[in-house]
C-alpha cells in the first residue's frame, strides 16, 4: 500500500482521484510541489480566492461574538459588503453549544481517517443543517453540486459522528450558500438510502485507491480536465492553463489559519 | 504504540483521572510524551470531547507524536485536539478578534486587516528603515552582515516580547551588563532606535512581527473578556510539552489559564532549554511544579543504553571538572568510538563507507542515521552530498538558515527573470547566463552553454539574440540544432511574456515554469527537486507581494525588482523548520546542524559527530547587538557579563548539546577528528578536551579499543 499512515481522506482528495487517479498519486502519495499555473485567469482567482477567505473569515468572527456592525466596518470593498449584508440578512442567532464553526470533524474509514471541514453546522429541533459559504462568481447546476464528492462527504461525516447518533438522517440537510445569489442556495435533504449509497461508494474508492501500485495510478482519459491540472507539463499534457469560468470556488478559501509563526 | 507498552509509571499517567493537574519531569528519552499521548486517548475515552483538547508545544514538530495517534484510523470521530504553540495561538486570536483589539493598540488603520509578517519580511521592513542610517553612521564600528544585524534588532523586539519588558528598556538592559569598551553603548543604543523606529512603523501600517503579536496577545488580547471566555470555553483541558523550550511570557500565560482547565498536564525535560537564544527559559517552566497538585518524575531512560549512560555521566563530569576522578566502566566503549582524520575529505570518505556499511550490511534504516556538524556549510553540505549520491546512499540535509539564493534552480529561473525584464536594469552576468542554459536547456553541456553565452547573449544591453542569428555553421554544429531549437523557444517564450511587465513575479515564474521549463526538452521536466525549489520561490515570492500588496506599496515592477534583491542579498530563507517532517521522512539519512536536530526531539540509533575539535560546539554566535543571557529574566538588572560568565554559559551550553545528543541516541556514537578544519585550521575545543579526558582515564584498562 502506497498510503502513509497518517493519511486522511477528504472530499478534495477523493475529488481528485475521480477526476484523475495520477493527479491523486502525484500530489497526495509523492506529495509533489509543482509550481505551474492551474488554471487562469490567475490574477482573477486569487483575488476571488482572498475575499472568499475574508467572508469565511467575517462569518467566523460572528459566530465568535464580536457585533455584526463592528464587522460591518471592516469592509471596504463593495462586493464583500454585498455579500457580508446578505449574510446578516440569513439572520442566524444560534444559540451557544448548537454550533461548531469552521470545525474540522474525522472519522475512521477504510483503515484511515475521512475528514470534513464544516464551515458552519447548526444543531436545531433534532435536525442538523450543514452549510457551506460558496464564494464563486456562478452557480453551477444542482446536479453539477450533487455530484461533487463533497455532497457525499459531508453528511457522510456528520451523520457516522458518535453525537448524531441520535439523529437520523432523514434529519440532516446540506446546503450550499452563495453569498452572491443570497435566494437561491442549494439545498438538499439527506436519507437513511443516500448515507448507505454514499457509505458504499466511499468504500469502494477507499478499497481501490489503497490497493493500488503505483502503475495502477492511471492519467486520466478526460484530457479536459489536464487543462486544470497544475501537473500537465509533467504529463505532457498541454502547455497553457485553460481559462475557468470562476464558477468553482477555490479550494483552499478558508487559508486564514494557514500561515503561522512555528517556521522562525 | 499499545497499552501494554507502557511502563507502571507511564501508565500512572495515563490513568490519571480527568480532573487532575500534574507536572511531569525527567530526563529526555524516559518516555513522557509517550505517557502523556497515552493520556490524551485516556480522556477521550473517558468522555473528554478530542476538540476541547488542546496540546501545546514550543515548536510544531514537537507534537508530531501526538500527530500520528490522532491521525490513526482507531482514534474517536469527532473534532480533533488543538496543535498550537503560543505564537500561533496568539496569530489565530489575533486575526479572529482584530477589529476589538486593532483600535485599542493604536494601529494606523483599524478597520483594515492585519498583516502577518515572517522573519523575512520583518527583516524587509526593517532593513528599508536601517539602510539609510547605515549611510550615516550608524553601527559603525561593528562588522557584521547587514541581514545579521537586522535579524539582531528584531531579536531585541522578540525578546522584549517573550521575556517580557518594554522595548524602550532593551539598551538599559544590554549597557548595564556591558563590561568592555564605553563606545558599545552608543550600538546598543542605535539597535534601540531602531527597533523602536520599526514598531512604530508596524502600528502605523497595521504589520505585525512576532514580537508585537505576541505582545498584544498577551497585554491586550488575553485580558480581554470575549477572547479569553473563547479560550476558556473551547479549551478544557490541557497537555503542555517541553515547556522548558518555552518562553517565560508563554509561561505566564499558561499559568494565569490554570485555574480554567479542568485539567492539565504539564511536561518539562530536564537539562533542555536549546532555545535559549529565542528565549527558552527552564527555570520559569519550573514554576508548574507549584502550579500543579502533584508532580510526578521519570528517571529511566528508554531510549539510550547503559553504555551510552556512562557516557553522558563521564562527559558531563569532564565538561565540569575537566577531570574525572571516578572509575570508568569498560563498557563505556561499547558507547563511542573515535576516528582520527588528517584531513576533511578523509573523514567524510570514512562517513560515507560507514554509513553504507550500515545501511546495506547490516539493515539499518537511513533515518535511523545523522550526521551532525556544529555548523553545516555549503561547501560541506556540498561534499557530503556527491560522496552520499555516488555511494547509491539518500541524503537529507536541513539547515533552516539556508538562503534562497543557494538554490542553483532559483538562480538560474531568476536569470531568465532577469533577461525577460531588461527594463529593470538587472542585468544578468556572463557567469549566470552560462549556469542557467546548463542547468536548463536538456543536453546542453558546459560548453554548449558557453557558446551560447559568447555568442548570444549581449552582455553591454542584457538580451538574447536569435539563433538563427548565428551565421557561422560551425558554430551552429558546435552549440547543435537540437540545444538551438530549444534556447531558440527560451528565448520567444521569454520575449512574448515579458510585454507585461506589471504581472507579478510568482506569477510570472509560475508560467515560465509551467509553460516551458517543466516541458519536454527541459530540464526541470519530471526533475523533483528543481520543482521543489521552483515552488519555494513562488510561495515566498507571493507572500511577499501579499503583505506588501496595499495603496501605498510601491508599482508590481518595483515590488519585483525589490524581491529579487532580497533574494540576491540572502535574507530570503529556503527552509523552515516547519519542513522537518517533509525533510526527515524520505528514507534518507540526515545531515544537520547539532542544534537544529536536537530542536526536533527525534532519537536515533547512530550519530557522527564531525569534527569535535571544532570550537563550533563552544563558542556561542558572534552577536554584538544583543545578548541572549543579559535579555533574560534570569539575569539580574545592573550586573556585568563577565568573561566568567561567557565561559560558564559556554560550558553549561556544551553540556546541555551532549547530554541532549546522547540522549537521542540509542545504540552508538561515532567520533570523528580532524587534524585540519574545513577552512584549514587546526582546531582543539572543549569538546574534544572532555574526550580526551575520558580516554586518558579508560588508558590503563585493559581490553581498551579507543586509544
């Protein structure tokens, strides 16, 4: 088995194996920095991907407890203000100890460990509500949504932790909250049917990613998606990045806690 | 790591009961981080929730075995325990409660972000402000580094953080203990200016250096009511390890948070305190004990053999005494052994067949071997490096001080960055054009990339020229259609992406990569390590324009320009010591400076020790700005730092370096001597004085190998 020991499995991760088994070999087993562009336009990204950090960020300092209208003041720019007062407008009040905020939650699964960073999980009524803040300029199709491993992975996780077992699935719901189209989240309902489908297809592609050799690291035949893959020179696939139409949200939007001072 | 592996005392640890308060201490190597893991799955079997955890350590790397349990499939689901250190506990509050804290401080813009500085962008900083009193006088009589003497002022600021005093004080504090020439007071008192110059830049621009993070954290943050109730509330429970590497403000913190946790664990390892220079402070951790309801002690090692005990304890009593007076037991030997170099390469020779040796004939893993050196130069690492490669043998050095600008890679894409902008007026050398197309253009040799340099590219305008400019066929033959084709695409590349030259320069580098050097023909395609570096550039290169990145910054081409410089002046760092985990996990054996190894607590079966003669393993750091010992909160205000002072820091220092050394170790320890240094000295220090010591007094025992 190629996996380190201390490998966790996430919805990115397990997102990548679907999209490109080698992709997940190079960047998840040989852990291989490659500095190339992933997809432009790259100024764009990047500023996109910063104002989805500052939102992630502004709806965690709310939930800490600092006044919305001392946050209010932070902002300067006219789209995050947007975004900001249509968060306010959700009005959401938990009250303490029926939330976690940017919570990374485990479980074991498959001989390792699954993880799911929960921007926001709200306890109410016996249910749970999982929402996820999507900073991205389009909204892309339901199914498009429902598709990502993400939507299998979240619940997955929230529904197997030892304090839902009194929850039933049925009483779990996902949503997909987009500060920019504030009437029109995503949202789905979760079942006892969808967590078993789920739990079985998160096996299967556990059990055959460990069982692989390296050979079985196959490239993928979808040559689109080496367009938006750092690591197509070394495959070479292709020269140029290709261009995003900015409707997926960056995946490392919630960075803020990255950067730390252990490195001095 | 399974129950039944642990001893009865460290089960006593484990089995503490949730609400307790201990101060656990001993020697390093008696297995207490072992026991306190042990302890950490114990409360959460008992019903603790993980994520009310929090597990503390002076440097990240620390908590790598309490890492690897939580990441272990048998781990409870749920959240997972805090990792901090207090520096970054302080970063997150900081960036979580900014808009409470920002106005009360006095920073210049409270209602924009913060900005984090690293190391190097502090320096940055802070040599834009030093430069020009550098033209006028200042720091005159001192010969050092420029970057030295930035990072010295900075240090001031971290130590007035960590110990705890006003930055005004930092001069009072360094002339009262000063006893040698008057005029020294004036350097300390410019080294202030300085540091009080930059704060005051850092309030004004909202930027924050470790030093006033962490001040505001602890004066500002942590008294305040909805930080610490977030604190109090989200944390439970407590396991502080090697608290002894640990600052004394990070050490007042903890001790005003204990009456919070409903329970606490706290480590400390004596006879460690490596940091010291950052402000390490054994004695202040030592307060837990009455902090604590029960202190409990480990005496039995786990790690080292009895052998290497005699060891410790006979090069201990020699570093003292400078004689041993006790008996010496035989088995000592079965510890060390010496072998005696004319001659640097010969050593390194020896290293290397003993290495192999050990690796292929007798099953010994490579990250069970280091190799340690008070100092690890270039040329050294170098050596060491080709004599590795050519014995089939992995390496992996570490050395968090190494430069940006000591990666050939780097060098040679900021030459291509060079010529893309000659606008900027950085025009590449000869020398530097030849190193690039080596190390760039595949099958281009030495000589090939000489043609290339004589022949197309204009030293006096900076540019490359076509070609097929090259009317000469033999010239042609000699550089060779292929190596032509390919500089020929370098050079359009690098012509039709150079019309922008506002893009920012990670960007900019990133496609070069991307686009053409990690393409077929090149030679960083499917070449790890040159990535690896080419991605330390980017990074670095893309923080620095972040934090740099406001209204009043200056123009993307000058930002560019100005990062290159810094990489070229070497205040650009290519390793953090967060990389440890990445550098030491490969299958290599390590070669690294003694203190940086010691810094991350990783024992091993077999240790070299080069060149114990160098005075390298004494002599503390050249630092004519500041004073780690007199910037201490042991050292009493008023006193002078007398020469008896330096020679029993310098000693007590040593004794630490060994014991902690022989402490990682658990099998064998080999020594090696050199009659000639690596800069052709011939050196005799402390170090190999105590060995010899103890071979004297092993000299008439019969069945001695050593002499």
């Amino acid at each position: 088995m190629l996996l380190p020991d201390s490998f966790v499995f996430t919805q990115q991760n397990l997102q990548d194996y679907k999209d490109c088994a080698y992709r997940f070999y190079l960047k998840e087993i040989l852990r291989l920095d490659w500095p190339a562009v992933e997809s432009e336009p790259i100024r764009e990204q990047e500023a996109l991907m910063l104002m989805g950090t500052r939102f992630h960020l502004l709806c965690q300092q709310y939930f800490s407890g600092i006044p919305a209208d001392v946050l209010s003041g932070q902002i300067t720019h006219p789209e995050l203000t947007d975004w900001w007062q249509n968060f306010l407008n959700l009005n959401l009040h938990p009250t303490p100890g029926s939330f976690s905020v940017e919570k990374l939650n485990t479980i074991p699964f498959g001989g390792f460990r699954l993880a799911a960073k929960i921007d926001l999980m709200l306890k109410t009524d016996g249910k749970i509500i999982i929402y996820d803040w999507k900073t991205s300029q389009h909204q892309p199709k339901r199914q498009t949504l429902l598709a990502r491993m993400q939507s299998k992975v979240y619940p997955f996780v929230i529904s197997n932790l030892p304090a839902s077992q009194t929850v039933q699935p049925e009483s779990i719901e996902m949503v997909y909250w987009y500060p920019a189209f504030p009437q029109s989240p995503v949202i789905f309902a979760y079942s006892s049917a969808q967590n078993d489908a789920d739990q079985t297809e998160l096996e299967l592609l556990a059990a055959e990613i460990t069982s692989k050799d390296k050979e079985a690291f196959n490239k993928t035949d979808n040559t689109k998606v080496c367009k938006f893959c750092r690591y197509r020179s070394l495959c070479d696939r292709g020269k140029e990045a290709g261009t995003s139409e900015l409707d997926e949200e960056p995946a490392d939007s919630d960075a803020a806690f990255i950067f730390d001072f252990d490195s001095i | 790591m399974t129950e039944s592996k642990l001893t009865s005392i460290q089960q006593q640890i484990a089995d503490l009961p949730v609400q307790s308060r201990v101060f656990l201490h001993g020697p390093a190597g008696c297995g207490k981080t072992f026991a306190a893991v042990h302890h950490m799955q114990a409360l959460i079997k008992a019903g603790v929730p993980s994520d009310s955890i929090l597990i503390l350590v002076p440097q990240r790397t620390l908590a790598e075995p309490f890492k690897k349990i939580i990441r272990t499939p048998n781990f409870t689901s749920g959240g997972e325990p805090a990792i901090l250190t207090i520096g970054g506990l302080a970063q997150r509050m900081l960036t979580l409660f900014w808009p409470l804290v920002a106005k009360e401080k006095g920073f210049g813009a409270p209602d924009k972000p913060p900005r984090f500085l690293t190391l190097e962008t502090a320096q940055y900083y802070l040599s834009n402000l030093v430069e020009p009193l550098l033209q006028i006088g200042y720091f005159e009589s001192v010969t050092v580094d420029p970057n030295r003497l930035y990072s010295q002022i900075l240090d001031n600021l971290n130590k007035s953080a960590v110990v705890g005093f006003s930055p005004e004080e930092i001069s009072t504090r360094l002339i009262q203990a000063w006893a040698g020439k008057p005029s020294q007071a004036i350097i300390y008192d410019q080294a202030q200016e300085c540091a009080l110059r930059f704060r005051q830049l850092c309030l004004q621009q909202n930027l924050l250096d470790f030093s006033l993070q962490l001040s505001v954290f602890a004066n500002h943050l942590w008294p305040s009511l909805l930080c610490r109730q977030y604190l109090t509330s989200t944390y439970r429970h407590l396991i502080y390890d090697n608290t002894e590497e640990d600052y004394p403000v990070a050490h007042d913190l903890i001790e005003s948070w204990m009456p919070d946790f409903e329970s606490a664990l706290i480590i400390k390892d004596e006879q460690g305190g490596f940091r010291s220079f950052m402000g390490a402070d054994p004695i202040s951790a030592s307060r837990f004990s009455k902090a604590c309801e029960k202190t409990i002690k480990f005496t039995e090692s786990m790690i080292k053999t009895p052998e290497l005990e005699h060891l410790e304890t006979a090069l201990t009593t020699s570093l003292t005494y400078h004689k041993i007076e006790s008996e010496i037991p035989i088995e000592i030997q079965n510890a060390f052994s010496i072998h005696t170099f004319r001659f640097y390469p010969q050593g390194l020779d020896w290293i290397t067949d003993q290495v192999k040796d050990l690796v292929d004939n007798q099953g010994v893993r490579p990250e069970e071997i280091v190799v340690l050196t008070p100092f690890l130069s270039d040329s050294l690492r170098h050596s060491i490096n080709a004599r590795f490669t050519n014995a089939g043998l992995s390496l992996s050095t570490f050395r968090p001080s190494r430069g940006l600008r000591d990666e050939p890679a780097i060098n040679a894409v900021l030459t291509l960055v060079k010529l893309a902008f000659p606008t900027w007026n950085l025009k590449p050398v000869k020398d530097e054009i030849r190193i690039a197309m080596l190390l760039l253009i595949e099958d281009c040799d030495y000589i090939r990339a000489d043609l290339i340099t004589q022949v197309l590219f204009g030293q006096a305008n900076g540019i490359l020229r076509s070609f097929d400019s090259v009317k000469n066929k033999e010239m042609q033959q000699r550089i060779s259609f292929l190596v032509g084709e390919r500089f020929e695409r370098l050079r359009l590349w690098l012509e039709e992406n150079a019309i922008d030259d506002s893009l920012e320069l990670d960007i900019f580098i990133s496609r070069l990569f991307g686009e053409l050097l990690s393409q077929p023909g090149y030679k960083f395609h499917q070449n790890f390590d040159s990535a690896a570096a080419v991605n330390r550039l980017v990074e670095s290169a893309r923080k620095f324009r972040q934090v740099m990145n406001i209204e009043t910054s200056p123009k993307t081409p000058d930002l560019n320009k100005e990062y290159i410089r810094l990489v070229e002046t070497g205040i650009l760092s290519a390793q953090y010591m967060s990389d440890w985990e990445s550098k030491t996990r490969s299958g290599s054996v390590l070669v690294s400076p003694a203190f940086s190894y010691l810094m991350n607590n990783r024992p091993v079966r077999f240790q070299f020790w080069l060149d114990i003669g160098s005075q390298g393993w004494w002599t503390r750091l050249d630092q004519p700005l500041t004073h780690p010992y007199v910037l201490n909160r042991n050292w009493q205000n008023g006193k002078l730092w007398s020469d008896m002072h330096e020679n029993a820091a310098n000693q007590q220092s040593l004794i630490r370096i060994m014991d902690g050394l022989i402490r990682r170790c658990s099998e064998h320890i080999f020594m090696c001597t050199l009659g000639v240094n690596e800069q052709g000295n011939e050196e005799r220090g402390a170090l190999i004085m105590a060995v010899q010591t103890i071979l004297r007094k092993l000299q008439n025992k019969p069945g001695v190998k050593h002499v």
